[in-house]
C-alpha cells in the first residue's frame, strides 16, 4: 500500500480531537486530589497508545484482519465472560478486569470485534444473506454478547450493537422486510420495560383502578412469557407452511408473530435484568423533575451548563457548573456539558464538525471500497462512531436518555480510546487498500 495515499486529515483530526479531549479531562478534574498520575495525565498515555495501535492498523490489511475475525469475536466474548467471574463491581457493575496498573473494560474491544465478524460473515455469504435464516444466525451473533453486556450491567453499550447490526445488515443487501422486522422487535422490548416503569415511577402499578387491564397484565411476567411461547408457535406453523408448501402469503403470519414472540421475550429479558437506576434514568428523559434530586439531576445540571456556556462560553477552567462540582461525571459521560459551557456553542459546532467530517469520511471510504468486505468494516465502523457521537451528546443537552456513553477521543476511558483509534486505523487502511494494485 502506498504511504502517498495515507489520508492525513482523518488521522490528524482523531489525533485533534484528542487533544481536546485532554484540555476538558484537566479542566473536569485538576482541582481532584488523586493518588498517582492526574486523569488527563493518564489520558496523555492512552493517546499515545491509540495512536501506535492506530498506524498499525493502518498498515496491517483489513483482510488478513477479517482471516481471523472468528477468533477474535471469541476471545472478546471469554472476555466478557471473565470479566462477569473476576471483576470487581465497581457501582454496582462489573465492566472491568483490573491488571495491576491498568484495568480495561472488556465490552469496548467487543464492538470491533462484532463489526469484524458480522462484516467477515455478510462478505462470506454473499446474496444469501437475503434470505431469513441469515437474520436468525446474524442475529445469534448479536444476541450472545447482547445478554452478556446487558448482565454486567452495562445496557449503554449493548444497544450500541443494534446500529452497527442494522446498516451492516443494510450495507450487505439484506432484505428490508427483515430490517423492519428488526427494528419493531427493539421498539417493542423497549417501549414495554419503559411503559412498566412509568407506572411504578408515578405510584399507579399498585393501585388496581387507576392503573389499565394493559399494565395490570403485563406486570407479571409469567404472562409475557406465555404470550411469547404463543406467538411463537404460530410463527413456526407459519413458516413451515411456507417452506413445505410454498405459500408466500405466509409470510404475513410467520413475521409479524417473530416480532411479537421475539420483542415480547426480549421485553422480559429487559426488565428483569435492567437495573432500577437504568430504568429511572430512561424515565427522567421524559421529565427530569420526576426526580430532581436523583436520576434526573445530572440531566439537569447538564443542561444547565451547556445552556450558560451560550456563544463563546465561559472560557477555559471558568466554567461554574464545572468547576464547582455541580456537574457529575463530568470527565466521562458529561464532557461534553464541560466543553459547552467553557467554549460555548462555538466550540460545541467545531468539534460536531470535526465528528461530522469523521463520519463523512467513514461512509465514502464503505462507498469507495474495492470489495464488500471493505464496505462493511467502514460502514459498521461509521454507524459505531456516529451511535456514540450521537447519543452522548443528546443525553448531554437532555434530549436522549442518559446510557453511560463515552464522546469518542474525548471522554476519559483507555478502553474507549484505544477502540476509536483502532477504528480510524481500519479506516486508514481500507481507504490506502483501494489504491493497491
């Protein structure tokens, strides 16, 4: 591969915003006493880790990366196993395996290792994926290591699997009938945990006429399990007519009774291993004075920080909100309501513009690229990177749920990083790939 063809301007704006990054981690926690190197100290290192991991991806061809994406897939599922045995739970989760001088959060190397396998498997089976069973064995890839993020818990970072699955499913010509189906089944098992929630967070669940037949009868969980187990067996009658005798009309009955089986047990899956707290915090989306002093507070003090940065913001280590502590977790989920409130909406726009061109870049290299395998690395890479930006965001300025995403380059967290940069490095190299002979 030619060096003349190495795109400089994406590695230079990973590397840009990283150093933006490490501005706002000083200016979130230079005032914490801490033992050992400072949090922007740490992340100094962890940059300089991410750019080595980085250039060698940059040159190690995707698909000899792709030979092994199996086994790496596995090794990153023992992973999440090892870490649900020996981690320590630290706020009531177990995400970290801590190696002495450094700990690492397993769920993070999971993702590229699901674009690597999900992109290897699509590429391998070309126009089949088309058909139904594809969705069923992709979707067994998703679910496994789903159910084990979900467990740790960490329900941020196995929703950011759905995204990547849907438009590298898209990307690889998958019938859009079963992307549809897809995408019901996630509204379902989100909408019933949610709607459960909003009664018993109002008080209603318990209080028999004030509360619908609806709620009163999903509540238990026996009954979703049963509806389930039903829809489920039509499903499958539905389907055998239409393999054994052809009928293609069936497809009407055995879909839409999948996606009610499907969401319907996912729903219960949800709400018996979402922590309350994850519930609470989808439920101060809606309204954070629910709980103002709980889970809604960070959303408020969020907003309130981004709101006061106004044009050109506060400027840097100025930023009340920030600096006197009102903000949480303000190096990490909340670093962005940092970066809005010392450079205002000025800088907020940059650093958009910055992902934004990221993100342009991502798609025109999965457009541009020599084969599907190629195209579907980038766009799954793409979909990740734009899912975090995204989201993190949103949850920042209260329009999203708050899930416990990073900013990629820019939030603290090695784990995080070293990902983001391995994802610019895969970037990097389909990209110098399409000039090879």
């Amino acid at each position: 591969m030619r060096t003349s063809k190495f795109d400089w301007s994406l590695a230079i704006i990973a590397v840009l915003l990283s150093l933006i990054g490490i501005m706002n981690i000083y200016s979130a926690s230079h005032t914490q006493n801490a033992a050992g190197l400072a949090l922007y100290q740490k992340q100094i290192i962890w940059v300089a880790l991410g750019l080595v991991v980085m250039v060698a991806l940059a040159y190690t061809n995707y698909q000899i990366i792709g030979h092994y994406a199996f086994y790496i897939y596995l090794a990153a599922i023992f992973l999440l196993v090892l870490t649900l045995v020996v981690a320590k739970p630290i706020n009531n989760s177990r995400r970290w395996i801590n190696l002495g001088i450094m700990s690492f959060q397993t769920s993070e190397f999971l993702k590229i290792a699901f674009i690597l396998l999900l992109g290897k498997y699509i590429h391998f089976r070309g126009a089949d994926i088309h058909y139904f069973r594809e969705i069923v064995i992709t979707g067994v890839m998703l679910f496994i290591p789903f159910l084990l993020i979900l467990v740790q818990p960490d329900l941020g970072t196995g929703l950011s699997l759905i995204p990547i699955f849907l438009i590298m499913l898209f990307v690889g010509g998958a019938d859009n009938a079963h992307l549809g189906a897809i995408l019901a089944i996630g509204l379902i098992t989100v909408s019933i945990p949610v709607y459960l929630t909003y009664q018993e967070m109002l008080g209603k669940a318990s209080q028999g006429a004030d509360v619908s037949w609806l709620a009163n009868f999903l509540c238990n969980p026996i009954h979703l399990l049963i509806l389930s187990a039903i829809m489920g067996l039509i499903a499958f009658g539905g389907y055998l007519v239409k393999f054994f005798l052809n009928w293609k009309s069936m497809r009407l009955v055995y879909l839409p009774s999948i996606v009610l089986s499907l969401g319907m047990l996912l729903s219960f899956g949800v709400a018996k291993y979402v922590k309350p707290y994850q519930k609470k915090r989808i439920l101060t989306f809606f309204d954070p004075e629910l709980d103002a002093l709980g889970a809604g507070y960070n959303v408020i003090q969020s907003k309130i920080a981004v709101g006061s940065g106004e044009f050109l913001g506060k400027g840097f280590l100025q930023g009340t909100q920030n600096q006197l502590g009102f903000l949480p977790e303000k190096s990490t989920d909340f670093i962005f309501s940092v970066l809005a409130e010392e450079w205002g909406f000025v800088g907020s726009i940059v650093v958009l513009i910055l992902f934004l061109i990221i993100i342009i870049k991502g798609i025109k290299i999965a457009y541009e690229s020599k084969d599907l395998l190629g195209s579907l690395f980038a766009a799954g890479i793409s979909s990740l990177l734009f899912y975090h930006v995204m989201v993190n965001i949103g949850m920042a300025i209260g329009i999203l749920p708050v899930t416990g995403l990073l900013l990629p380059f820019i939030s603290y967290g090695g784990s995080n990083l070293i990902v983001s940069m391995a994802a610019i490095g895969i970037l990097l190299n389909i990209r110098m790939k399409k000039f090879a002979n």
